[in-house]
C-alpha cells in the first residue's frame, strides 16, 4: 500500500484494515449491501448469464487443459470442466453487459478503499469477472495469485487490488474463497511446471504456506479485499446453495482495461444512483 491519499473518504480504511492489508494481503467487511441491494445484483447476474449464452452463439470457442472457453462478442465465457457441461463458471469482463454492474464500479464504498489502498485519488477499472459456482456443480479453484495472469499486459502488476462481492452467504460448505494469509508479501511466485498449458499460472505450493489458508465465511453483502499478489482459491460447491460472487480489480486512473480497448475510471455514484 502506497501513501494516503489526499481526498477525504467516507469509506476509508480502519487502522486495523490498513494493517490486515500490509500483514495479511486481505480484509473484509461485512455486509456492505443491503437485502434490496442483493437482490438487484443477482437479478442482474442471471441476466448476465443469459445474455454471455447468447453471445456463445456466435462466439469463438476453444479449449485448454481440456477445459472449454468461448470468445463470445467482448467477453470470456468459461464453463464448468466436465466436456459435456454447459454451465458457465466464469464470465471476464462482465460489467458491460447490465448497466446496474457498469454502476456498481463506481459506488463508493467499493471506490474509496481501493483510492487509499493504491494510494491515488482516483482509479479505474482493470478488469471484472463473474464467478458462479451452481449448486452440486460447482467447480474448485487451484491455489493461485492474479498478477502472474497480468505480467503480460501490466507492468504495474503490484497496484492492481481486487475486491470480491459476495453474492450469496458462503462458508465452507459451498465452496467459500480461501486466502493464504501473508502470501503476497513475496510478489509474484513460481507457477508449476509440468505438462499443461495453464500449470504456470497456478502457484506452485512448495513457495507458500498452505497452513496460513483462511476461509473467508461471509454473509451475502459482504466485500473481500485482497492483493494481486495473494495466493487464494477455493473447494468444490458440494452443498444445495450457490455460491456466487463477482471481483472488480482496480488500477491508478487514465489507464486501460485489460480486456476491453477503452479506459474506465470510476466515479463515487451509488448503486441506487
């Protein structure tokens, strides 16, 4: 984390969240938004949803690892890893494609944390992704850290913090983030090697401490902040109960987005604005 920034913050950080960002590479708050707003946001997301398999139509599909990816018309779509599955896993971008999401980047309480954690007093959007983990079926995620994905494309990699909305009460039961406390302080770490594509991107684990792992139980509402450089994941949906989630990465203002050839910086308007 940078210097404060100069701007006062109606949602800044605690002291104690300044240190659990220095210490840890994460913190949360807990439910941030409200029922009405919930139900707004996952109103939008199976929109969302409806609107990437419509898009899948026309889209480019491949796979990797044997796991199966569509190009569709400006965003990502991938879907859970048995071949036969149609079920989306992931959308990235997502934001453009519902306006309650294109507001949601600029809401403040999600703005002004991530000002004092870059150490700017404005930002914009990196990237944004949807996570649905659907009830039984609902994929793990491999112990990973975001700013391998980006070296790439960002030569800023460390003031690229992520924030997670948490869409649904999550624990351990339906497959919960994990985070692995104190990793990021190493910066980027080694992928593994082996056979696959993908295996660089996945962190190898004889480079952190898999029993600093945190499930990060939270009620619908809550925000999980956390550093590009923390190793996190999470276990199988095993319960009834989805598991759905969506993660706004952030940048310094004026700057592109990873996946979309435009530059969106965010304002302070409130979801209800």
């Amino acid at each position: 984390m940078t210097s404060p920034t100069r701007k006062p913050r109606r949602y800044g950080l605690s002291a104690a969240e300044r240190r659990a960002w220095q210490d840890d590479g994460f913190f949360v708050r807990e439910s941030v938004f409200g029922a009405d707003e919930l139900e707004t946001l996952r109103a939008a997301g199976e929109q969302v949803v409806a609107r990437a398999e419509a898009d899948s139509t026309s889209g480019v599909g491949y796979e990797i690892d044997g796991n199966r990816y569509v190009d569709a018309a400006r965003e990502t779509i991938q879907y859970e890893h048995d071949p036969s599955s149609s079920t989306i896993r992931v959308i990235e971008p997502f934001h453009h494609l519902h306006p309650v999401f294109d507001r949601l980047i600029d809401d403040p309480r999600i703005v002004d944390p991530m000002c004092e954690v870059i150490g700017t007093d404005d930002v914009a959007l990196w990237t944004d992704k949807i996570n649905l983990k659907r009830p039984r079926e609902g994929s793990a995620f491999r112990w990973h850290q975001d700013s391998p994905y980006w070296t790439h494309a960002s030569d800023d990699v460390d003031r690229l913090p992520n924030v997670m909305v948490v869409l649904d009460d999550a624990d351990e039961g339906n497959g919960c983030f994990r985070v692995v406390r104190g990793s990021h302080k190493r910066g980027c770490l080694p992928g593994i090697q082996d056979e696959t594509t993908l295996g660089v991107l996945f962190t190898d684990p004889d480079h952190f401490d898999e029993s600093q792992q945190v499930p990060a139980v939270a009620p619908a509402g809550s925000l999980v902040f956390f550093s590009p450089h923390t190793v996190h994941g999470s276990q199988p949906n095993r319960s009834d109960r989805p598991r759905r989630a969506m993660v706004l990465t952030y940048q310094p203002p004026d700057r592109p987005m990873f996946k979309l050839p435009a530059t969106r910086n965010a304002g302070a308007a409130p979801l209800s604005g």
